[in-house]
C-alpha cells in the first residue's frame, strides 16, 4: 500500500491584528506606565519561538493565549516618544513556513503615546 505524504507549504496569515491599551479608561492615547497589548490570531498553529514582537522598536515577548491567538505587552516608559504606537509581526507554522510580517492592524484600531491625534 502506498501512502502520499502531504507537504504543507502555505504560509499562515494573521486573520485578526488588534492594539489597545490595556486600562479601558483612555483607548487612543496613553502616557508613561499605561501598558500597549497587541493580540492576534493566527490562520493555524504558529511554532513557539518563531513569532517575533517588537513595539515601537523594542522586542517583546508574544504569548499563547489559547487555539491560534496570541498576546504581546509593552510598558509605556518616560522615554517613549510621543506619536502613534508601532508595532511588529514575524511569525512561522510548525512546519516552518514563514507568514509575511504584519504591521497594521486588521480591525483600524489605533494608538499613541502622549499629545498624539489620530
């Protein structure tokens, strides 16, 4: 009996990208020890170690948060530049295919640090 191996070679994609803060008080613009969370879902199971954050250039750590979604969180510092609040996604399967890096949101959410409009 002969069986066919299937290779997976579609990239995965992010089907949902959202950036808030993570007090509900102020949901546009923040300030120095406010905390940025980024969540996302994934198309398919992402590889632990392969999803690689960063948050207004610095690299945080992206967390499972259940089936496909994750989680990264960044401290709001005294040095963190005023404007809106930048975000990577570098992420691969479990088979190692490589999904292309996000870097906008997929539901127009938005946010910035100090006198930011917009």
């Amino acid at each position: 009996m002969w069986l066919a191996a299937h290779t997976d070679r579609k990239a995965p994609t992010l089907t949902w990208v959202n950036i808030r803060f993570a007090s509900d008080i102020d949901t546009v613009c923040g300030s120095t020890d406010d905390q940025v969370v980024l969540s996302f879902t994934s198309s398919e199971p992402l590889k632990t170690g392969t999803v690689r954050v960063t948050i207004n250039g610095v690299t945080v750590t992206a967390v499972s948060t259940g089936v496909n979604t994750w989680s990264a969180v960044y401290g709001v510092i005294n040095t963190t530049a005023d404007g809106k609040v930048t975000f990577s996604i570098a992420f691969s399967d479990l088979v190692g295919n490589a999904g292309v890096p996000v870097t906008r949101t997929t539901d127009g959410s938005a946010i910035g640090v100090g006198m930011w409009v917009q």
